[in-house]
C-alpha cells in the first residue's frame, strides 16, 4: 500500500523471532531521531521521580499559602505575548501559525494567560485571589548557553491587593519553599527593589512617562551589555545622555537611606521598600532579602516593587522572579487591577540543588510484589495482587513466566518492596501463601485473608506510632 | 516610542484611580480576545480542583499497579507522528514549522513519544518496565462535534512482555480505577477483542499481510460509515469483495466459541482470548469485560488484544481504549519489543462521572484564617501566619486592610477553614491572641506558643484515631 510498510513487509517475510505477534514489524527503515526535539527534555523514571519530588515541595507551599490552583493552554494567541519594550521574551517567541492561519504561540511565560483569565472573569472572580499554577512555558533561543527550548514555572500570583503586604506574601511562599528543601540564607539571597524609584528619576530627568517600560528593558541589561551600548540603547528610547547619567546613580545606591536621600524619604519607592522589610523582619525571612537598586527584571509590565532570587555563589543565573504588574490588564485593553506574582522556572533551582547535593536519592517505591512460583498459580497471584491493590497497597505483580525465589528477592530489593508474597504449589494446596518481610527477613505462611487483615492491623500501629 | 504605549500614556494622562502605581495602564486599546483559542480550556480554581481530582485517582491507581511515571515533551518532530495507514489522528496532525524549518507538531497521542524513549534508552532499560503518565494531546479537527481541539490523558504501558498478563493488567488498573470513583459495571463495560481474528480472516482471503494496519484502519469505521463506503475503501487498500465478506463475518460473530467455530480453536486470537478471560476472573474483573468481534480500534498499530470502554447507556464515546502494538518499535525502524498499552481521555470520563452524578463538591480548603483586627498589628499576624506554615498548616492571611470580625467568620466558611486566628489590640497587650474552632464554634485567647502547641497536639489525635 506504501513505500514503508511494503518494505516492512518484505523484511517479516526474511523472517524475524516474533513474526507470528507483529504486523507492522521491523523494517530496514531507518530509525527515527531518538531524541526529543532540540532544545526539549524526556523524562524517564528517575527524572520524573525528581520533577515530582519538585513540584511537589510546590505545591505543597502553594496551599501552605492558601493559593489556589489554576491552569491555562500552553499554546496561545499570539497576540498576548507581543508587546513592543524590546523584551527578550517577545523575540524569542516560540509562534507559528495553525490550519485556519490563525496566529499562536507556545506561551513563553504563564504571567499574560493569568491576566487573560482574570479579564475573563471579571466581576465573577472574588477579590483579592491569589492563584498558583505549574506549567511549561517555551522559548525559541539560540541553544548556545545551555539554555533548553522549554522548562516548567512554578507561579504564584495574588490579585486585586495594592500594597506591599501582597509581595511580602509571595516573598513568604518563596523562602518558605526554599526552607523545605534544605536550602539556606547562605546559598541564595533575593534581591528586592522598586521600579518607582526609576521612575521618579525619569519623571526628574523630564523623561515621557510612555518611555518607561522600554527604560526598564533596557536597564536590565546593564550587567551584560557595555556601558556605551547601553547609552546607545537608551538614547533609542527617548532617554538623554543627562537623563541616563541619573538612571546610572539611582541604580548605584547602596542602600535604602542613600536612596531616600536621592529621592527624598517620601518617595513611594522609598517607603514601599521599607515597610516590605518592616513585614520581612515579622514573617521571619529578612536574613534572605537585601534592597538592591540595580534589580529592574527583565519584563516590560512590571510596575512596582520587583526581586529577583540568585545564587550567592555568582555561579547560577536567577533563580526566581517577580514583582508588581499593576498595569497589565490595561496593556491587554481591560480594566487595571494591582497585581503581583512571581515565576519560578526548574531548572536553575535543580542545578542549585545538585551543587548543593540536596537533591533526595528517590528510588521506585512498591509495598508488596507479588510472584507465582508456578505458571499455573498465575490467576491465584493476580488475584491476590488486586485485592491487595483494593485495600491502598501498591503492588507489583511479576508478570513474565518462569521467575524464581531468589531473583524475587533481588526484584524486591531494587524496587524497594517491603513485603513479598510468594504463591507455590506447596502453600497453596494448604490454602496459603508464603509472605516475607523484607524489612525484618521473618516469613510466615497465611491465608489470603490473614494476609489482607494483617495490612489493616499494621496500618493503624503505623498511624498510631 | 510606539503606538499602543503612546496610547496608554494619553489615557492615564487623562486621569485613572491608582494612576501612581501604572505605567502601561489601561488604555483605549481594544480589550483582546479573553476566551483561550479555540478548542481549548482555561481551568479556574473550581475547574482545577476536579481536575486535580480525577488525575489524582489516575496517579494513585497507577502507583497500586506498580507502574512508574514518565513525561515526554508536548511538541515532538512530525515524523515521529506521520503513519501511511489513513488514520483520522495523521490527517488531523497540530503541525508546523519552527524558526529553524523544523516540522514539528503537539502531539496527538502519548505513545509514540513512550516509543521513542524505549528506543533511546535501549539497553539500558531494565525489561519489563511498566510505565504510565498523563499528558495533554492535541488534535486539530473540525470544531463541529462538541470536541476539543486538546485533551488530557491518562497512559499504562507495558513494555517488553509477551502474553496477555501483560493486557490483563492493564485492565486491572482500568478497572481499579472505576472502582474507586464509583463507576460500576452498569455503567461502563469494557469491549475485549483481538486483531489476530482479523488477520486470520484476512491471510485465508489472501490478503497481503502488509495491508494489515490500514484494512484495521477502515474496519474500525464500520459502525460510522455506510457499507458502501467501507467496501470501496477496503478495495482502495487492496482487499476484494470476497475478503471483505469475510471480515464482515468474523466481525459479526456474537461468542469466543463462533469465532473458534469461524477460525479453529487453535487460533491464537481465541486462545488469547480464553486466557485473558480467564484471568480476567482470577483479578475480579470478569463483570467489565465482553468479548466483541467488532472492536477493533482506530489505531494502525495495535497488533494483537484491543479493548475499548464504553457507556453501557450507549450515549458517550469511547471512555478509553488500548491494545498490543509489538510492531510500532519496528515502524520506528527499531529493533521491535512486545508493548501494550491504554490511554484514557479526561473528557468523557468527566461527562459520564457528571451524568452519574459522581463528581465530588470540591471548595477551597484552609486549615487557618488569620487576621489581624487592627491594620498596626499585621506584622504580628504575618509572623504567626508564617509559624503556623512552618508547622504543615495551610494558612490564609487576610492580606487586605479593614477587614472586621463579621466578614472574617463569613469568609473562613467560604473557604472551608477549621479555625480562625484574629490578632486584635487588646488580647495582643496580654501576649494572645483569639482563636476560634470553627467547627465547635468554641473559641479561646491563647499565646502563640499555646497556639503552636494545640497543634500538634491535635495533629497526634487525628493520627491515632
């Protein structure tokens, strides 16, 4: 019917060891890339074991926190990615166009679909809500830095607060998250500051206001770019040499009171910064923040107090990011609500984890394997594997013939089983089981129903311990 | 700088509520489209607690059958995906081009990526593995029938086992599955057959064996498309009239023992059958199951057993489907392995458990709801809201400012809080605070210390009981 299964045709009729079962079957085609797309990650057992173990700290602050969970499509029109501040984001969107020449894109980031679904909400959405997701979010970049095409972000986000107790909030999830997983003041520090400050050293400089998300794209380079070609940038966005000049001394300040002495004390910036401290020193997480005037992040929506968590080793790039975005239901064509929330990506903070080995060694976890001695006694195994399946265990059941006691044992160990029930001719014929605690090395033989009764007894004496 | 920020400069110069805190703020651009693109879901927090509760039965289920959980990414390279069989999953394809001329596509199912990575892991994989994820699959079709454009799976899959304790397991974690969320067999049944009946059928009419998976392809139609129409799609891939007689009699046969009567009872579609009925009893499962000649899935490489679940009442679509497919690593122009597997869509399911009347009524839930009385002592509330996560507490902080008592008790209800701690003046000058049971209404001033400590007291109750 076709080039390929033609030719995969030919090669069963060559003759392979399992024709009589395969149709489609080998072929002498060629095989296909093994890899996933470039830029792309698979996860197998014990990456996965990983990632859960993650997301699972994740989660597990995200409700300590009282969040909620949502979720948005991973692809979206691309129309509520583009925005015009020169954003890194915006260039390396990962779009194409769909059947219907419709324009989508892989969301680069989860921040725009939350604000999407507030706006669809709208007065049925109770305020303030703060809102978690988890999700994989994509960007087409050069694959040079070792930087991958995809990664997961954990998100925070709360909605409809002004004022700093909100990012105080989410400054709590982050440090508390970083306390669960063994990770120390010592190893990671967050940067916190206002884009305020920027601005009132623009609206000083006689800069239009219009200029100022670009502004702020622009100064996040300041690290990586050289000073000339930051200036050049900055003249592009309407900021002269005078104006820059100021922008370079404000990012330059050393500390709250050098700023409030270049602002005034009754700055916004000023007192935002230092009642968000006044709330640190109260959740108890101050020894991880430090004001910081150079941090303005990378987005063009933030509006307010930003940070951004690093390694204090200088090695790591960010580890997490965020700040108030009070603007950007306007920039979508809504009504504006405060807004505020970070994102929280995998992979540096794996990175991190392994350097730091914090990383858990997780292995695959069973509590009963169960195998039949004898082919024979294979529907006798699956049933009782099922029953024990019905009473919470998760149970392995050996399902290739031919597989004796003492591979059993080794089986039992690598899946780190705690129980193995054996069903032989021999106990059987007596209407029993043999069954070994891996743990203890006792074994004794019962019937199915003292099998099942014992694993309710031994889970009330581990409730109660 | 450009023409949507000038916009929103001229807006906010036009005077908005917190115009100190925006800077892109709302503008008189058009309010963007808010619905998600077409054919796909947003998940509010109401939404995403069903759904967290449907994947968690799908998660624990997999965990009792001892299976492991792997991820792949949700964009593959388009060959993986493009088979030669005719099948509606090719031809409805979410593909495109990247910027590097990359033809990549969303994936429409999870198996061929679970395919792949056996194939890149080869050797290294210790055989059999038993694999299960859940993932979004993306498939660009008319929007006529109610469908959406992507959907989320549940997958199983066995991987390098012969025989149909492999299948018969699978089944197993299906019917677990039902068990638990309270779908009987009156309500779904599980439609069992074989592949090797067709192909018996189809090598006695001197079929080709190579037109195998497309002749698959058309005769799962059957039901769909007028006996006309199947013929002459099954002369389009080389099978005469005669042949075709034929099949539609084995597909016809009503029992294990016609179809031993059509093919010989040494058969192996019919001993195969046998044996899984025959364990099917052992796990006891044999309620869910019917043999039924007519299955015999839309896939084109399923090889051997194929089963499909349905609603008894005969109104959804197909609830889940699944089979042997030893010949897809050859397809890959690998070395093949004996693989089967399951996929269960979240869609139907959700429709039927709603029809049932078996969804749960999921709120948000808190352990603890603080406030503070007075907007001084919020500090005070933000620390003990911080010891009490510390503790494993999920804990709402009312971050707003003016909240009273009154509205405080209303929302702890809204949100399903056990208890209420109000931190107000006169309490806080004796070094307590309030906390008020919200089940027994009782309430007590108690130091935060006292507070700490009735917790994991309680915490050692509610384990020992």
């Amino acid at each position: 019917m076709c080039r390929s299964t033609a030719k995969a045709g030919e090669a069963e009729k060559q003759g392979r060891k399992s024709a009589s079962t395969s149709h489609q079957t080998s072929s002498s085609r060629e095989l296909i890339d093994t890899s996933p797309p470039r830029g792309t990650r698979d996860f197998d057992p014990q990456d996965m074991r990983l990632r859960s173990w993650l997301f699972g700290h994740w989660e597990v602050v995200s409700r300590q926190c009282g969040f909620e969970q949502v979720d948005f499509p991973v692809v979206e029109n691309e129309e509520l990615f583009v925005r015009k501040a020169g954003e890194e984001i915006t260039s390396q969107l990962y779009n194409f166009e769909d059947k219907g020449q419709r324009r989508l894109a892989l969301r680069p980031e989860l921040t725009p679909s939350l604000a999407r679904l507030v706006l669809k909400k709208a007065k049925s959405l109770p305020l303030p809500a703060k809102w978690w997701t988890i999700g994989q979010c994509w960007r087409y970049e050069r694959m040079t830095r070792g930087r991958r095409r995809e990664h997961y972000q954990w998100n925070c986000d709360i909605i409809g607060l002004e004022g700093v107790a909100a990012e105080a909030e989410l400054l709590a999830a982050i440090t508390l998250f970083f306390q669960r997983v063994g990770i120390t003041p010592a190893d990671v520090g967050i940067k916190v500051n206002s884009r305020k400050s920027l601005q009132a050293v623009l609206t000083q400089a006689g800069v239009p206001e219009d200029s100022f998300a670009a502004v702020c794209v622009v100064v996040d380079k300041i690290e990586k770019l050289p000073r000339e070609k930051v200036l050049e940038e900055l003249a592009g966005v309407g900021v002269a040499d005078t104006a820059a000049e100021k922008i370079m001394a404000a990012m330059g300040t050393r500390s709250l009171d050098d700023l409030a002495q270049l602002l005034g004390s009754d700055n916004e910036a000023v007192s935002d910064l230092r009642r968000l401290f006044q709330l640190a020193e109260a959740y108890g997480m101050a020894d991880w923040l430090a004001f910081d005037a150079s941090v303005v992040r990378g987005l063009s929506y933030y509006t307010g107090i930003v940070f951004e968590g690093f390694d204090k080793q200088g090695v790591l790039r960010a580890i997490c990011g965020g700040g108030r975005y009070d603007g950007l239901l306007g920039a979508l064509g809504g009504e504006n609500q405060p807004m505020c929330g970070f994102g929280f990506g995998d992979a540096v903070i794996m990175e991190l984890l392994q350097d730091r080995g914090l990383l858990p060694d997780l292995g695959h976890e069973v509590d009963d394997l169960v195998l039949a001695l004898d082919e024979d006694l294979r529907p006798q195994a699956s049933g009782i594997a099922q029953q024990l399946r019905k009473k919470g265990r998760r149970v392995d059941l050996v399902l290739e013939g031919g597989r004796r006691m003492k591979w059993a044992f080794k089986h039992a160990e690598r899946i780190n089983a705690q129980q193995l029930v054996l069903v032989g001719q021999e106990e059987w014929a007596e209407g029993k089981v043999r069954v070994k605690n891996l743990g203890t090395r006792e074994q004794e033989d019962m019937s199915v129903e003292a099998l099942i009764h014992s694993l309710t007894l031994s889970k009330l004496t581990a409730t109660a311990s």
